[in-house]
C-alpha cells in the first residue's frame, strides 16, 4: 500500500497482496480501514506512543494553560489512527507553571484526557527543584513502562524541543522530531544539546510522524 501523506511526499507499507493509492487527509477513513484490517493480521508491535503536548499537538513554542489551547486540525486524526490499531497513546509534558500555582495537574490531565489519550504524564515542576520527573529524564517513560507493562524499545516518541529527544534517547525509544513548535530551533540553535543523537525521523508534524511510524509497521 503506498500512502501519499497531506506534507506531499510518499510514505510506503508494503502489505502482501494488497496495493492502493490514498490522498490524505480526504481519504483518511480509508487509510485506518486498510491499515486496520491489515497490519492487524500481521501482528503490529508498536505498543505505545508518547507524545509531547506545547508545539507538538497544538500551541505554539510557549506554555498555554487548559481552556486556551487549541489542538492542531491534524492532532485528533493522528490520535484516532494509533488507537484504532490499539497502540497505547500517552501525553508526556513539563509544566513548570503547576509548581508556581499557575494551573493544576488535574486541569491538565483533563484535558489530555479529552483531546484522546489515553494517560497524561506530567512533570509539575520547575527546572530549578531539580526534580527527576522533567525531560530530558526518561522518569516519565520508565513510570509509563511499569504501570502498563511495556517493552519502552518498543514504543515511539513524538516532539519538538531537543529536551524530547534526549528523553526519547534515555528511554530507548524510536525519536520523531516535528518541525511544528520549536522543531527548527532544536535543529539549529540547540542542536549542540543533543548533538550525539540522531533523530529516526523528521516530520512536518504529528500525523505526518504517527504515518511514518506506521508505515514502518514494527520497531527494529
């Protein structure tokens, strides 16, 4: 099946005996029957995605608080993909606001909890309480890992900021950086923060890395 993504270039997942050309975002319902019907019968791997929430699924590089963010017009769709092939999707995030009274955590996971996902995990704190939750520690992952029992090499995380990519890193996941938020600025400007890392993917944005993810169809 060969897949022509919405960011204009081709994204392929070879399926035996089965060959079609879909545009997206027009044909997306196809694109989850198909994927759906068949991946399912080769037995997909990927058992979770974790992915970013300020510049990844909607926002912008600054920290909007619940009731004034809004998702990307992709986010849901990439979202409704992954849970449709039952990949567990998580939301992992800094929010140093919480620790200075700003929101709450329950604010948060509400809302996360309403964009489609199925746990929200969060750190509340601020760079300087030198917790050990914030990215680019892979706490979050490790904590994911034990409550859901997942194998984390194989599971996929999405982002923008180099911090991402480090917890990706420390984790042992596939690292998807997207060029919505401060994707450019991770690549060019704090590019020395990791540079040791390479990416296993760039994309233009969420739905763009969930099609790329999938048309892998295992994590090796």
């Amino acid at each position: 099946m060969s897949i022509v993504s919405s960011v204009g270039h081709s994204l392929s997942v070879f399926i035996p005996s089965f060959s079609i050309s879909l545009l997206l975002p027009s044909a997306c319902a196809s694109v989850v029957y198909c994927l759906y019907r068949e991946v399912t019968k080769l037995g997909y791997i990927i058992e979770a995605v974790f992915i970013d929430r300020d510049g990844t699924i909607g926002g912008d590089c600054s920290i909007i608080y619940p009731g004034k963010f809004k998702l990307y017009p992709f986010t849901k769709q990439a979202i409704k993909l992954l849970k449709s092939l039952n990949v567990k999707v998580f939301a992992f995030t800094n929010q140093p606001g919480i620790s200075r009274g700003e929101s709450t955590v329950n604010e948060f996971e509400k809302e996360l909890l309403e964009f489609g996902f199925e746990k929200a995990y969060i750190c509340p704190h601020t760079h300087e309480e030198q917790c050990s939750c914030r990215k680019s520690s892979s706490e979050l992952f490790v904590k994911a890992s034990n409550e859901y029992d997942i194998d984390l090499t194989k599971c996929a995380m999405i982002g923008d900021r180099w911090s991402d990519m480090l917890a990706g890193a420390n984790a042992g996941t596939k690292k998807i950086l997207v060029m919505t938020g401060a994707g450019n600025e991770s690549l060019g400007k704090y590019r020395n923060k990791w540079a040791d890392i390479e990416p296993d993917y760039i994309a233009k944005n969420v739905l763009d890395a969930v099609l790329w993810l999938l048309s892998s169809r295992k994590i090796t």
